[in-house]
C-alpha cells in the first residue's frame, strides 16, 4: 500500500509543531561534531515520526538521521529528517524545518518540508507539481546568472579539506547577485523551488537532507540533479546542484570548472 501525500503532511505538520514548543526550552544540546549538533528535539521528533509510518506501514524500510536504517521492504523507502538546521534551531533562529519523503522503486513519489516557524509547508507528489500552503509554484524565471540569488552550504567535517567549497563560493560570489549560506539544505532547496533562490549546490549531503526537497523542486519545474554525475541522491552523500533550467547548465559549467583546478 502506497501512502497519501495527506498522511505526509499531517504527520510533518505535528513534527514541526513539536519542535517549535521545545525550541526555547531545554535543548539538551550534544556534538556528534565540531560543528555538528544533535538535541533531544531531533531524537524525540524522529521517534515520533519512525512510530507514525510504520503504525501505518510496517513492512516499510526508513533511512533517518538520528537513528540511521531501519529494514524494511526496499521497493517501499521512507526518507526522514526531523529537524534539519539543527544549529540553527539550537541557536535560537527560525531557518529550520522537518523534511519527509517517500520513495517506490527507486523513484521518489511524495515529499513534504514544513517550515513551523514560517508556518510554510512545501509538497510535492510525483506528476502533481508542487504547493506551498496548497498553492501551486515554480522556479524563478531569472535567465542568468549575473541576475541570480544562489545558496550553498558548507560540511564542517569538510572544513580542512580540498573540498571545503570554500572556492565555490567566492568564486561564484563574484558572479551571481549574491550567494547566501542560510544554514539547511532541505530549506534552501524548497527556496529554489518557489522562486525565492535561483540556484542551490552543497557537498556531501545525505538522502535523508534532499529526498523531499529535491521532488518538490522537480515538480516545480527545476533541475535537481547530482553535480558531477556521481553517485546516487537516494544511496549515498552527494554533492547535488539544483536551479532553474536556466542557470543550470552555466552553474554547473563553473562548479565543474572550479572541481578540476
């Protein structure tokens, strides 16, 4: 049994929720990183979220975040992140969200991103298009870069590395109009998807961070591909570019160019 783009949303709309109540309390705030965080939000919240989906589909496989693979049929793939923007949320800013997606066969079918403290909730179903709080939207129209608000975002396991995409962004700094690191991938990506950012690219995210948002933007008639050719968005950490038809080709031209230096 597939599940219903309703189910998704009912269930990311009661995570977020959860989340903004617990947001000015005590976050019981641990590193798995020098600059990774986990709270007891991201813990509880994916609890609450793993329990929901298999109540209602139990044979199902979950790829989550905190609590990594839980085995299950793998024609029939959930993707969760209760809280992505943890270091944001610890800190006290609203750029955060709960991000939920589920794929069969491979292909991802549905996918939600909800935003508690903006109150916007991005979906998406496959052939369906894409909403934001149940109204239809699309990419930017933007046709170059130079007119372009572009985001990215920087692993801090990466930091002391060549591929810190330090250069990326400076290079594309002084390019584009601007180039924001907001602080979660899965926000970002459904900002390119209502036409707020024309272009996103980030190093080595994980399935559970653009499963969902990497629909939504599809369905909002954007390119939301791996950026060298190189491995898979639901498999593996990917570096992943995603903009309007546009700019991608030309964005991806320079981030190649900038790879191979």
């Amino acid at each position: 049994m597939q599940p219903e783009l309703n189910f998704i949303t009912d269930i990311a709309l009661e995570a977020g929720a959860m989340l903004a109540r617990t947001q000015d309390g005590d976050l019981d705030v641990q590193l798995k990183g020098r600059a990774d965080l986990v709270t007891r939000a991201d813990k509880s919240v994916e609890a609450f979220l793993i329990d929901q989906v298999l109540q209602r589909f139990p044979t199902h496989a979950i790829i989550s975040e905190e609590s990594g693979s839980h085995p299950g049929d793998p024609e029939h793939q959930w993707f969760i992140d209760p809280l992505d923007g943890t270091l944001n949320y610890a800190h006290g800013l609203r750029y955060y969200c709960t991000t939920i997606a589920y794929a069969r066969a491979g292909q991802l079918q549905l996918g939600v991103i909800y935003s508690p403290r903006e109150q916007e909730c991005f979906t998406a179903e496959l052939g369906k298009g894409a909403h934001l709080n149940g109204k239809a939207i699309s990419v930017s129209s933007a046709e170059k870069l130079e007119d372009s608000l572009l985001a990215t975002g920087f692993r801090a396991t990466l930091i002391d590395t060549p591929r810190s995409n330090y250069d990326n962004f400076l290079r594309l700094s002084r390019i584009a109009q601007g180039v924001r690191r907001l602080g979660s991938a899965a926000m970002d990506l459904a900002y390119v998807a209502c036409g707020r950012l024309e272009g996103f690219w980030d190093i080595q995210l994980s399935p559970w961070d653009v499963a969902a948002s990497v629909l939504i933007t599809r369905e909002a008639g954007g390119l939301a591909e791996t950026l060298y050719d190189e491995g898979d968005l639901l498999c593996s950490p990917v570096d992943i570019l995603a903009a309007n038809a546009r700019i991608f080709a030309p964005l991806k031209a320079i981030l190649n160019a900038e790879r191979g230096r």
